[in-house]
C-alpha cells in the first residue's frame, strides 16, 4: 500500500488528463439518458452511486494502463531525481557506485536514451570531480558526455570532453580509455570527411589497444577499431577508386565481426548494417538485403535503437531500388519515427539521411 501511495505521488498530468475525458464521457452519456426515454439518473440516490463508482473504477483502470505503458519512463526519471538529490547532499560515491551497479552509460546507449545518459553523465561527473576519481571521471567524459554529444551532432563540445577525458586516461595509464578516446575522436574526423585525420586516430587507437591486458577487453576494443577502420575504407571508397578501399572495408568488417562473434550481442549486431552498405556499395542488392534483414530481427530483438533505424533505411533503399514502393514507404516511416527519439552517430552513408529528407512520395 505504502509503493502504491509513492506511485500515486508520482503520477504527472497525463493521468487527471485521463480522469477529465472519462468524467466527460460519463457526464455526457448521463445528461443525454432522458433524450432517449430513460429517466434522469440523479432523481435515484442508488442510481448516482453506482455511477459514481462506475466512474471511479474507469479512472483506475486507466491509470492503471498508463502506469503499465509508463513504468520504464518513470524508472529513469524517477533514477535521475535519486541522482540529483543525492548530489545536493554531496553523497558522492553513493552515486558513482549507482552508476556502475545500474549501467548507466551502456544500457542507456543501447536503449537510445541520449539524454537520460548525457543528464545522469553531468551528475556521475561532478561526483568523479569531488572524488578526485581520475579513472572514472576519464570514462564519464569520454562515453557519458563526449559521445553521447556526437550522437547529438554536437562536435565541438564532444571533442572538449574526449580530450579531456584522453588527457586523464594518459595520466592514469588506461590503454582501454585512451584507444576508446582515439577512436572516438577518429569517428568524429570521419563525420567531417576528415580522412587523414581519422586513419591516423585509429592507428594510434589499435597501439594501444594491443596494449590492453584483459584479452576481453582488448578483443572489443580490436573490434570497434577495425569497424572504424571498414568505415573509413567505405566513405573513402567514393573518392579512391585505385586502392580498392570497398575489398579493405569487407575484410576489416570480417575482422570486426570475427572478434565479436562470441562476445556481446549488442556489440556483435553493428557489422550488419555496414556489411550491408558495403555490398549495396558494390552493387550486390541480394546480399545486402540478407544483411539488412537479418540486422533488423537482431537489433529488434536487442533493443539497439540505433541498428534498428541503419537496417530499416537499407531495406527502404533496396525495396526502392526493387520497385517495391509500399515497403519503402514503411521501412521508411518506422525509422523515422525511431530518429525522432534516437540520435544516431556513425553515419554509415550519406544516402541514409538523404532518404530521411526526401519529401513528396
């Protein structure tokens, strides 16, 4: 009872929102009664009372299926409000220990919640800062604010923080945290078509991850890097036809894909849209499509947001490309809706967002 009380406390202006349209919709059935030669209602006390609890019981069942559809929501809300009341209180390391224990970084990446994980990032941040907790406040930069900003298209401030949490990940000597910064940095130049910039940010990045103890660790960092680098060989591929950058882009998305075969599904389910891009690249619809699709039931699946919205364009590309007009249009709407909520980084291709903006189907 006492968890029912603290939920009803909780409950925002969706819920009254809910209460009015049922009264209304009752008080107007009620009103139209003697219209249709039934007596008015509130001339039998009995009558009004069950009404009245008629009503009643309406309003709990719908805020009973709004509390259902909401539960998640409030979870994070509810854990953002924990967090900052508990840095008022200058309660530091209880918050650094709720963000290890609860995943912050990670699964609010996964879920696609941007900015549920850049508001708990600052809060996780000033708790680091008055711990003097370097390694940690290394990390908050470099995943919680500095890339969580990329997938906001906010670069400049992204770069602030990576390289200051680059800076903190030297001083204590974490060759995870700076190959992750590098690479970071690395899909930003790539973002600019900075090519040069980039290879030589994923160079540095692999040094130091073959640097890494933790075979585990090391291998998923490999991964991401040479994922970094097929999409370095893809966007240069339109530009350098000599070197064969296209071949380049499939062997290093086989390397990536290799590492991460045993590992994390939710690591493992990025090489399907590059691997699909690479073939449409190379003219190969079949494949691509396979590769698409086979994406799109894992990262549903999984919960990836962001593979959800590359798989959906690239099927929208090829059922276009097929003359298969209707699944474009809906490939196309559902990932539309997933970006107004989802910010993706990484663009695989320029086409995804050219897609995005055509107008007048």
């Amino acid at each position: 009872m006492k968890k029912l009380i603290e939920k009803i406390k909780q409950i925002d202006v969706a819920y009254p929102r809910i209460a009015y349209v049922v009264v209304s919709i009752a008080w107007t059935i009620v009103g139209a009664l003697p219209y249709f030669g039934y007596p008015t209602p509130f001339q039998d006390l009995k009558v009004v009372i069950i009404l009245v609890l008629l009503i009643v019981l309406f309003i709990i069942i719908s805020w009973f299926v709004l509390y259902l559809i909401k539960e998640r929501k409030d979870n994070i809300d509810t854990t953002i409000l924990e967090a900052r009341k508990m840095l008022i209180n200058c309660k530091y390391t209880e918050i650094l220990t709720l963000r290890k224990t609860g995943d912050w970084s990670r699964s609010l990446w996964v879920e696609g919640r941007p900015y549920a994980r850049y508001e708990l990032g600052n809060i996780a941040k000033n708790a680091a800062i008055n711990l003097q907790d370097d390694l940690t406040l290394a990390s908050i930069y470099i995943d919680d604010l500095g890339w969580t900003l990329v997938s906001l298209k906010k670069y400049d401030e992204a770069k602030n923080y990576i390289n200051a949490g680059l800076n903190l990940a030297k001083k204590t000597d974490d060759n995870y945290l700076v190959a992750k910064a590098k690479r970071h940095l690395a899909g930003i130049a790539l973002e600019a078509r900075d090519y040069s910039s980039a290879r030589q940010l994923i160079c540095d990045a692999e040094e130091f991850a073959k640097k890494i103890q933790n075979e585990v660790k090391r291998n998923e960092m490999l991964a991401g890097i040479y994922y970094a680098l097929s999409m370095h060989f893809l966007k240069e591929s339109k530009e350098n036809k000599a070197d064969h950058p296209l071949e380049k882009a499939e062997d290093y998305a086989n390397k990536s894909e290799n590492l991460r075969r045993n590992g994390d599904r939710t690591y493992a389910v990025k090489t399907y849209a590059l691997k699909g891009v690479i073939s449409e690249a190379k003219n190969d619809y079949v494949k691509a499509e396979e590769e698409y699709s086979r994406g799109l039931k894992l990262a549903k699946a999984l919960g990836r947001n962001d593979e959800t919205i590359r798989n959906l364009l690239g099927l929208a590309r090829i059922a276009k490309k097929n003359g298969d007009i209707g699944a474009y249009k809906a490939h196309r709407k559902s990932a539309e809706k997933l970006l107004k909520k989802t910010p993706i980084t990484f663009i695989i291709d320029e086409n995804e967002m050219e897609l995005i903006r055509e107008e007048g189907d």
